[in-house]
C-alpha cells in the first residue's frame, strides 16, 4: 500500500487461497515477514518455509534468497 508516496506494509490476518491458485511474494506486493531468525538470509541460498493452510494443513515450499 503506497500513502503520500511512502510504501507501507500492513498485516493481513487471513490471506484466503482458492485451491489451485498461485501467490507470488515479491517486493512492492505480497510479502512475508520472517522473525525470530537465527542467521541473516544471503542472496543465492534457499532455505524450506512450512506454511499452515486452515483446510489443507502444513505445505512446505522452497524459498529462494535473492536481492530485492
């Protein structure tokens, strides 16, 4: 969300996926904010994210490292 030409970030409580649909995380749209990280993330490493789907359950998916 852009305000007064500033980009800010607001949390989504609930991101509702149909089943068979694709969600990009990228900078500038949908994004993911990881806390509680043991080491900094480097560009060029992937590191596996479980996400928690209310009807699916757990799916884990690849993350790629990259700069924005």
């Amino acid at each position: 969300e852009v305000l007064d030409g500033i980009a800010r970030m607001r949390e989504v409580a609930v991101l509702h996926v149909d089943a068979g649909q694709t969600l990009e995380f990228q900078p500038g749209g949908l994004n993911v904010m990881l806390t509680g990280l043991k080491r900094p993330l480097v560009a060029g490493t992937a590191f596996d994210l479980e996400l928690l789907f209310e009807v699916a359950g757990p799916r884990r998916v690849r993350v790629d490292v990259r700069n924005p």
